[in-house]
C-alpha cells in the first residue's frame, strides 16, 4: 500500500528532486522507514542521532499534525497524504 | 479602541483612500483604525518591502522598519521597495523615502540596528503588529518570544526557493512560533536565501499575505490566519493550509512557561556554543585542521600538490563560476556518488560559502574518508582573493 508523501523544497536534493515520492507502510513510523530507506539522505533531516524524529521537523498527516495525533504510531492508507515541513528563515537577504 | 476616539480622516485622505471607503467591510471607521494602527516590519528585504509598501499605501498610520543593511545590486531582484539608485545607500534611508512617497500621510520611524533581546522589547512597545520578515532563526525566535512576552500579534512569513509559509502567531487565544517548531534546526542543515536562492516573485506573495494579516488585524475584519499555517508553492501554484495548535506545553507560550525574559538566540540556534573559552580554543584549533583558506589552496596548487577539489554546489551554480579543475557533485548526490572519488586522496570540498561543503566533509568523513578540507568561505572567497576575473552571485 504506497501513500504519497510531499517532499519540500529544502528536502527534494534527497529525493532526485521529486516533490511527491511514494512509500508503504501501514503506520506513519512505518512510512518513514521506507522512505529512508527508499532515499537514504532524508535520514539525517529527519531523524537526529539518537534515532528520534528531530523537532523542527513537523510531519503533517493530511492538515493534521501527527503530534496530535498518534505520532509515528498514527495509522495510515492509501488515500492519506504526508507532508514534511521543515522551518525555513529566509526573507529579508 | 472606541470609535469616538479614532482620528479623523482629512479631505486628502478621504480622496486617497476612496476604494476602502466605499466598502462596508472596511468604511470611514475602518479606514481610521488603519490610521490610528502601527505594524513594526522586521527588516526592509524581501518580506519587507512589499508588505510595508501596501501598509503604507493603505493608510497603516505609523510604520516602524528595523534593518541594519546596505541596499546591494543582488538585493533588487526582489526588494522592490529599493531602486537602482539606492544601490549602497542604507535599506532604511531608502525604505523611508519610498514609503513616503507612496504616502506622505503616515508616519515612519527607522531603527538602524540589528534586533537584540537588549533592544526588542522597547522596539516592539509602541507598535500594535510586529511583521517578521527576517532571514534567520535566531531573529525569528527573538521576535516571537518578544511577540508573545508583549502580547503583540506577529504576522510571520517565511521563505526558500519556490516555497513560502505564512501564519499569523503569538495573539492570545492562537499558538506560537515555538508550539509548531519547539526548536531550531542546527546550524548549515537549513540553506539561507543567499545560499539557496529565491524566486523574486516569490516574497511578493508571502510579504503581501503577511501585510494583509496585519491590515485584517488593525481593522478587526475578517477571519485572521490564527491556527492556521499556510504553505504556498510558486512552481505548482498551490496553497495548503495546515491546523496549528496551541500547545500547552510550550516554553513561551504555554501553561508553565519556562522562558520569561529574552534569551540568547544565538545561543539557543547553536551558532554560539555555551562553553568555556578554553573548550572553544581546542574546538577551534581541531576545525582549522579540517578547513583551507582559498589563499592556501591557490599557494598549494600552485605548489604542485595533488588535491582532489570537488564542487558541491548545483550544476546552476557552477556554469556561473568554478575552481579550474574542480568536479561537480552537488550535496544531495554525495551520498551516492562518493564512489567516484578515491577515500586516499587528499580532497577539498567547496560550495558558495562554506556551509553546504561543510556538511559533505563531515558525509565523506563518515564513510571513511580520512583527508577531507572544507574551503573556508567557498567559492566567494575564492574569487575575492584569488580569481577575481569571475563573477560572483
């Protein structure tokens, strides 16, 4: 069962450049581990050293942060999308 | 405020401001709470520009710009605030001349200085919303913990590449900067704009969302962008709205709030470690062992010594300007691509800055590389002190 995931732009070098890519997994964490294994660079962005999501990384299930849902445990289909949104400071320079 | 106590519109503003007049939306009393209203813009740039010309051309009674910067050549394929004419003269002086231009009616006041936890409190005071169009995270954080310690509304935009996001954060009831991103991301993982580049259009967009957030705002119409994050596209012309939430564990914002006076940010984004001197010394001499000056490197070449110089930059970047000899592989293919170079000799990585090459050093070095030199200052520096026959961007 693939879900489509939206990559952003600080993201896409990781992912050849593709904005939307696909992964299977039947929950969120399950998701992600294909994903990175799928395209290994986003692992560093996403998760830190000690194997935790890194906190200025939000994962959006849908419009839904997945922190108010059930995290890396919240289930997915095939017809959810997730998006990663980094923060990004650019503006003035 | 109480509509008796809302200033009066003159004949000259009656005429100028005739389109908002007529509506009912924003009428005669609308237009005065637009004059009796202040929006402190943080920084006269990309964001800036657009959003404080349309609050200026709108009637916004008090605009306040805080910059420190000089208007440069690169600065004009989007600051459209800025002309050709004001190339080297400062941001502020500038900004303050066009705005008046588009509007002598109002008042604007500049503050040459850079945004400090010392300073953002006495800025912020009189203004009634801050608009943060800064261009790093420290200033970010600064601003919305300033926002949320006064209370003030921070219409907030941000920027890169195609992409923006938009929300407007800290007002009572709505969440804070710091309950979606609790935490900045570590220094060099996120490219700035000078690194990564920017469509000009693209803070056009994001700039006159965040100013009509603080014009919605001032005269009480509409429904605010509280909760709300919007994200916007340029390349695929695509808005999508995320929910924000409040969070009630939120150092600033919250129910137990742990930071009640401005911090150091640049502390809190890591660019300046909390450790002894003595710690920062043995940091220092380690990190001069892993880089190279472009003096250095041209004395080495010139010397004959074999080293391997590879380019992480986009091939984009790269038809602009290059070291001689140098082999292109951008950032995000290193790691499938650093079987092309051999772990055994002596490499030099280089971006435009130093930034990008820094963290496919420390790539390379995990794979088992050995000698591995990041180029200080990257290619910029390069063509300042070396090459100064090719173009810098």
């Amino acid at each position: 069962m693939a879900t489509k995931i939206l990559i952003p732009t600080p993201l896409r070098p990781y992912t050849d450049k593709q904005e939307a890519v696909e992964a299977s997994g039947a929950t969120i964490g399950e998701l992600l581990t294909d994903l990175t294994t799928r395209h290994p660079g986003l692992k560093a962005h996403l998760y830190n050293e000690q194997g935790k999501l890194r906190s200025f990384v939000n994962l959006y299930l849908n419009d839904e942060d997945i922190r108010y849902l059930q995290k890396e445990a919240t289930p997915v289909s095939a017809s959810d999308t997730l998006s990663i949104i980094p923060s990004v400071a650019g503006g003035s320079r | 405020m109480n509509a008796n106590a809302l200033p009066e519109l003159n004949k000259d503003e009656i005429k100028r401001y005739s389109r908002h007049l007529i509506m009912p939306e924003v009428g005669v009393d609308g237009q005065k709470r637009l004059k009796a209203g202040s929006v402190l813009c943080i920084g006269a740039g990309g964001l800036g520009s657009p959003a404080a010309m349309y609050l200026a051309a709108a009637g916004v009674g008090r605009i306040g710009v805080v910059d420190f910067d000089v208007v440069d050549f690169s600065n004009l394929q989007r600051q459209i605030i800025h002309g050709t004419k004001d190339v080297g003269r400062s941001k502020l002086a500038s900004a303050k001349d066009r705005l008046l231009d588009i509007n002598p009616h109002i008042q604007v006041d500049v503050y040459e200085e850079s945004l400090t936890s010392e300073n953002a409190l006495r800025l912020f005071e009189p203004y009634d919303v801050i608009l943060d169009g800064t261009d790093n995270f420290p200033t970010r954080y600064l601003t919305n913990d300033a926002c949320v310690l006064l209370g003030k509304p921070n219409a907030y935009g941000s920027i890169f590449r195609f992409e923006g996001q938009a929300s407007v954060f800290s007002t009572k009831e709505g969440p804070c900067y710091r309950c979606l991103y609790p935490e900045p991301p570590p220094p060099g993982l996120v490219p700035s704009c000078a690194e990564g580049g920017v469509l000009g259009v693209l803070p056009g967009v994001i700039g006159v969302i965040q100013a009509t957030e603080a014009i919605k705002l001032l005269t009480g119409i509409g429904e605010p962008l509280i909760g709300r994050f919007m994200i916007y596209d340029a390349l695929r012309m695509k808005f999508r709205e995320l929910k924000l939430r409040k969070d009630p564990e939120c150092p600033v914002c919250g129910t137990h709030p742990t930071v009640t006076t401005l911090i150091d940010y640049e502390e809190f984004c890591g660019l300046r470690p909390a450790v002894s001197e003595e710690q920062i010394a043995v940091a220092t001499n380690a990190g001069s062992a892993t880089e190279i000056s472009a003096v250095e490197l041209k004395a080495r070449l010139d010397r004959g010594d074999q080293l391997k110089i590879v380019d992480v930059r986009e091939p984009n970047e790269y038809q602009i300007n290059r070291i001689p000899g140098s082999q292109l592989i951008p950032l995000g293919e290193i790691p499938r691509r650093y079987a092309e170079l051999d772990p055994n000799d002596e490499i030099v990585v280089q971006c435009k800055m130093g930034g990008r090459s820094a963290k496919a050093a420390d790539y390379l070095r995990s794979v088992g590389f050995k000698r591995v030199l990041n180029l200080k200052g990257g290619i910029l520096d390069w063509v300042d002190k070396v090459d100064p026959s090719q173009p810098k961007y």
